[in-house]
C-alpha cells in the first residue's frame, strides 16, 4: 500500500489512525476557527492526527432553496486562516478542472465528491496540481470499480491517492455499509478512510434535505476502525440541530472526545491495515 503524507500526516500501513473532521459546509469564518481550534485540542488529546475538512461549496444539495457556502475565494480565504494559523492540513471539495486548479493555491488535499468519482476531467485536472486527492467512492460504485477511478489520477502523475467508503444506496433514501470494501480498497494499493457521518445520511429523505441518524455514527466507525480502516472522517457541529447543512448526520463536537478514545483503543486491539491484513 502506498503511504500518503498530508502535510506531515501519514496515512496507509505503518501510520497511526488519523482523523478527518469539520463542519459539512462553512457557516461563518468565526464558526469554522472556534471548530478547528476545538477539533485541534480534542484530537491532541486523544492522540490522533488531525486534517480538517469543510466545504466552500455544496454543489449537490437537494434543493435549490439549501445553503451551499460561502464560494469558493471566500472558502479558500478562511481555510488558508486556519491552515497557516493552527497549522492544520486542510480538505475540502473541488466539483470542476477550473476549481481544482484555483483551491490547490491553499488545500492540503483535493477531495472529489462521490457524485463525481467518474468525471475523468475532474479526476485529472485534481491530479495534475501535484497534491494528494481523496476520492470518494460513489454511492452506486463497486468497491473494486475504484481501480479504474485511481487509474487516471495515476496516469496524470500522481499516486498520492486516499479511497473514501462511504456507504452503498440501499433502496430509497438509505444507505448500507459493507466493509468489505475496506480490505477490498486498500487491496488496490491506496490507504482507506472511513466516512461515518455520511453513512448514516438519507439522501433526500427529508423531502427537501437529507436526513440522517447520527446514534450510529460511531457504531460503524467502531466497525470500520476494527475492519483496518486508516482514518475515519466525522462531520461535527457545537450545534448539529442548528447545523445549516448536513445537521441530522453530524456528531455533537462535545461527544467527539469519546468517541475518538473507544476507536484508539480498538486501533491499538487489532493493529493497523498491514498487520490486520498479514503483509510484511
């Protein structure tokens, strides 16, 4: 397995679980640093790497009336505020070439949203700005589909790549996770993060948003860290009923602490992806 560095932070065999979290979408410059300097100290204490993410733009929301960010130059303003302030990595969606160009000027890690796994322009585009990209596995994709997906990230020139599970549609408005798709993704070379928050979203299901049930958030990052996963991303808000995007799905930043010490420990019960897996 390729090991991808963020910034200083490992992913992959050999590196410690890391944490991916933030709010789903920018709110406010003043929200986003009272959650990164939180998130900051809540991971050091547990003794967890750290990327933040949060989006500038939702471009996928489910009704034309739902708040999206505030854009891309805006986002990119208060990401760098945060990046060069707290000395944090930062991630954030990129949803076309032009986009991918401009947010690599400031971003850690190019993240291509699920939707778009398959937008080859995009995928190559990300690729060419030299910076590590994670891909979000779709919704409707096979896990060992993602071979093909990475294939032209690698054919631009960069195998700094990070596969992100996030749950498969299972019917109407519901998601189901297998984890088999954590070995079978990491099998294909690249390190896996485990996407909590989003897997217990209902895409649409509360007719002109998503809902969500956020009690099982941590029950598949428990599973998910004790399937070899090598980060688990959690979207988190000091008020996820207030939250403006994404709020049903998000964990509670108070509860975050725990959660983070119960999936160390089970990291530190079965190892990391090469040891769960038997390589060298």
């Amino acid at each position: 397995m390729v090991q991808v560095v963020v910034k200083g932070v490992p992913f992959g065999a050999g590196a410690p679980l890391v944490l991916v979290s933030g709010p789903c979408v920018i709110e406010s410059e003043s929200a986003a640093l009272e959650t990164a300097e939180a998130l900051s100290s809540i991971a050091g204490k547990a003794g967890i790497p750290l990327v933040y993410k949060s989006s500038y733009d939702k471009a996928n929301r489910t009704s034309i009336h739902a708040y999206r960010g505030p854009g891309l130059d805006e986002g990119l303003r208060i990401l760098e505020k945060i990046r060069s302030g707290l000395g944090l990595p930062v991630l954030s969606d990129v949803h076309t070439p032009e986009e991918a160009r401009a947010a690599a000027n400031v971003l850690d890690v190019l993240q291509i949203p699920a939707f778009l796994c398959r937008q080859t322009d995009l995928i190559v585009a990300a690729a060419k700005t030299g910076k590590p990209i994670n891909i979000k596995k779709g919704q409707f994709m096979a896990p060992w589909d993602m071979e093909h997906t990475a294939a032209k990230a690698v054919a631009a020139g960069n195998n700094q790549i990070l596969f992100t599970e996030r749950g498969a549609s299972f019917g109407y408005n519901n998601l189901v996770v297998d984890f088999r798709n954590v070995p079978i993704m990491q099998g294909l070379g690249w390190p896996v993060i485990f996407d909590a928050t989003h897997s217990v979203q209902l895409p649409g299901g509360s007719g002109s948003c998503s809902g969500g049930d956020r009690r099982f958030a941590p029950v598949l990052a428990r599973a998910a860290v004790a399937a070899g996963v090598d980060a688990v991303f959690f979207e988190v808000h000091k008020n996820p009923d207030k939250a403006l995007c994404d709020g049903p799905n998000s964990l509670d930043l108070e509860s975050l602490g725990g959660v983070l010490r119960q999936l160390k420990g089970i990291r530190e019960a079965v190892g990391d992806a090469a040891a769960w897996s038997g390589e060298e």
